[in-house]
C-alpha cells in the first residue's frame, strides 16, 4: 500500500442494497415463469382438467335448479321404450309425438333402464341429474385424453367446458341420446390409447348401438385396427363389434329384421329444412334434391381417400412408438386421424340439428391447435362456431359462417396432414407439440 493512502475498507452488501434487489426480481421472475407454465404448457393440462371437473359439477346443479327444462324428445323417447315394454319389437309400430323410432337397438335398452330409473319417464328432475353426471363422466373422458396427448395448453380447456352453454343443454335441458353415444365413443377412445383394444371395440359398439353417427370414426378406426393390431386381430374386433350389435337387436331382428334394419340405420332418412343449422342457406329444393344427397356423400368419399395414406403414416408410427415406450404424447398420432374422421363427416353433413353439435365439440379445440395459426385467430373461429350453433333459428348468414369456419379448419388440416413436405413432417414427435 502506498504511504500516506487509506486502506481500502470492502463494503458488505446490504439486505435493502441492489443485490436484495436483483434477488426479489429473480424469485419472481421464477414463480411468474412457473405460472405461465400453468396456464400455457400442454404438460400441466391435470391440474386444470381437475379444478373444472368440480367446477362443472357446480355449474350443472346451478343450471338444474335455475334454467328451465325445454322439452323436446325425451317424451317421444319414453313413449318409444314404453313400447318396448309393452312386448312390442316391430320397429315400424315403435313410435313417438315427434315421430317413428329411428334409433339402433343400443338406444332402446339404455333410455328403458333411464325409464325406470325415472319412475317410468315422469321424474324429469332425475334424469337431468343423471344427465349431468353423465357431462361431467364425458369431460374427465375428454381430459384424460388431452392430459395423454399433451396437445393443446391449460387455459384451453377453460373453452372446452364451462364456457358453451350449448353443450350444457344438450346435456342437462334437453335429454338427447346425442352425449350418451359420444361418452361410450371417448371411452373407446380412452381404453384404445391404454392399449385396451377389446374394451374398446365393446364401448365404440356400445355407442353406435345408441346413435350411429359414431360410424363416422370407422374409417380411421379400421386403419387403427389394421395399423396396430394386424388383419387376423383386426378381423377379431370387427367381430366383438358385430356380435355386439346382433346380440342388442336379437329381439327385434327375431321379429321384424326388415323393420328393424330399415328403422335404425336408415341412410336415406330425409331431414326436415326447418331443423337445418349447416344448410340454411340454400333453397329447400337443392337441400332436399337427391343429386345434392350424392355429391355431399362423394365429396365425403374422395376427402377421405386423399387422408387415408397420411393417416395410415401416423398410425403406424404411433404402433412404433407406443413399441418402443415412446412419449405419452404419441397418442397424438392416434387421435388426429380419429378426430378428423369424424371432422369430415360432420363438414359433409346432409343436415345438421342442434344437439349434434356434440358430435364434434369437444374435439375442435384439438383439431384447432393442430394447424398451424395464431391462438387468437383459433379462439376466434371457436368462439365463431360456438355462436353459429347458438342461433336459433338458424340464418343464411349463421349457415354460412359455420361452413366458412369449418372449411378454414378442414384447409389447415389438409395443409398440416399431407402438405407438409416429408423433411418437415419427419420431426414433429420429437417436440411435444405436432404443429
């Protein structure tokens, strides 16, 4: 030390001093990052899915006691079983106020234990709280699948739930055997990810046996099959699907086969104009022309002819994966096809009621964060979609919103499934989101 200089003191930093400082703001940048994570990383969607399980369980009792019950099938539905009971199995002379019994076999057996447990139709009451029960079965059935697939945020889970007041009175104010044959197809869906292929091929029957919309997955179901299990075991499930629809039908196929083939799986069934929510805006007469019918039905045909190579492609890698104990989040591969199947049918639809905006609800969130677009325009389109279905009655201008947004979303998926070039698409599931 130089003579006549001060020695040099070291100051110790104090608690309030610029390193305290910089010790607050990382903590709360660490806990900010650790919230963000919450709400946007697909990974953390259980805590959510959880926390709007018990939530929906409130909602539904609310809606139960505070909105009024609209009826509109259940009667005809406990008119149609009561025929049933009554030693009835001529389909042609199962009837209701709204019309001929147009249903599979699966439909009369569950709403007649329904009839029962309602004292014979008339406690309403019971049967909305069954149904709700039901709602929120079908949402952690929806859950467990977005939680496996670690596919779309948190915070979008908010949209899939408490957010549609469609869906809740699909449910819970009208009665529709609509949410009964979803909830039977996400338990297939659920016990196929598990690799549970027998039990799931039993609830997938179960569910067209109670609404055959749900054929609308098979194409994308038969390549799943083909794909993971190979021919003689997808001859297997094919199998313990039919055995199961003979086996529901059996009284009514002893009686009346005819009848009962000719009522329950009509593919011709003529839809009334009034009802339509995706075709309003055509003249009655094309909406009820033939040549319409058919080129809807070909559309149909080629859109799946053009996916089915791509599908094939993920279908198979998920086999590889899931072989190789891959992430969790290969069951993307599985379920885009499946999602998609049924996406196509529904944009095709030769009419489209109300209720049947359950056929699809809960799996276009998923579809959405499959294509590549900003979030807000994603939101954007649901919260479009969701207001098409809200309209009552339906207009030209809901009508065609609704085939804007789904054509947008069908365009991403073509361009997400089979535009993208081989290099592009080879990595996607090396990242935890297919995007």
């Amino acid at each position: 030390m130089a003579p006549g200089s001060r020695p040099q003191v070291r100051k110790r930093p104090t608690p309030g001093g610029l390193s305290g400082s910089l010790g607050w703001r990382g903590l709360i940048s660490t806990w900010a990052a650790k919230a963000q994570a919450l709400i946007m990383d697909p990974a953390q969607c259980a805590w959510m899915a959880g926390l709007l399980l018990g939530l929906e369980v409130v909602i539904n009792a609310l809606v139960i006691h505070h909105v009024k019950y609209t009826e509109i099938d259940w009667r005809a539905y406990m008119q149609e079983v009561e025929g049933v009971v009554n030693g009835t199995y001529n389909y042609a002379e199962l009837k209701g106020d709204t019309g001929p019994l147009v249903y599979p076999a699966g439909f009369v057996w569950l709403y007649m234990g329904l009839y029962y447990a309602t004292d014979l139709g008339l406690n309403v009451q019971r049967a909305q709280y069954i149904f709700a029960a039901l709602y929120v079965v079908t949402l952690a059935l929806v859950f467990r699948l977005m939680v496996k697939s670690e596919k779309v945020p948190p915070y979008v889970l908010v949209f899939m739930s408490v957010t549609s007041y469609r869906i809740h009175s699909i449910f819970v104010l009208r009665l529709f055997n609509d949410p009964v044959a979803m909830a039977f197809l996400y338990a297939a869906l659920n016990f196929f990810i598990s690799e549970w292929w027998s039990l799931g091929s039993v609830c997938f029957s179960l569910a067209v046996g109670v609404k055959m919309n749900i054929l609308l997955f098979a194409p994308a179901l038969f390549f799943a099959y083909l794909a993971n299990l190979g021919v003689w075991h997808t001859a297997i499930q094919l199998f313990i699907c039919g055995s199961i629809q003979v086996s529901l039908a059996l009284p009514f196929l002893l009686s009346h086969p005819w009848h009962y083939l000719q009522g329950a799986f009509d593919l011709g069934r003529v839809f009334m104009f009034k009802w339509t929510v995706n075709w309003r805006f055509l003249p009655e007469e094309v909406f009820l022309d033939r040549r319409f019918h058919w080129a809807l039905l070909g559309a149909h045909v080629l859109l799946l002819l053009i996916c089915i190579p791509k599908w094939w492609k993920m279908l198979t890698s998920y086999r590889t994966l899931k072989a190789h104990e891959g992430p969790t989040y290969a069951v993307q591969l599985f379920l885009l096809p499946m999602f998609m199947s049924n996406f196509i049918g529904v944009a095709l639809a030769r009419s489209l009621h109300y209720q049947f905006y359950v056929w699809y609800f809960h799996q276009l969130h998923y579809l959405f964060w499959c294509v590549r677009m900003p979030s807000v325009l994603r939101l954007c389109l649901l919260g479009l979609i969701e207001l098409c279905w809200n309209t009552y009655p339906s207009t030209i201008w809901s009508s065609g919103l609704l085939h804007s947004s789904h054509l947008l979303l069908l365009s991403g998926l073509l361009w997400s499934v089979y535009g993208m070039t081989k290099s592009q698409s080879r990595p996607s599931m090396e990242r935890k989101k297919i995007n």
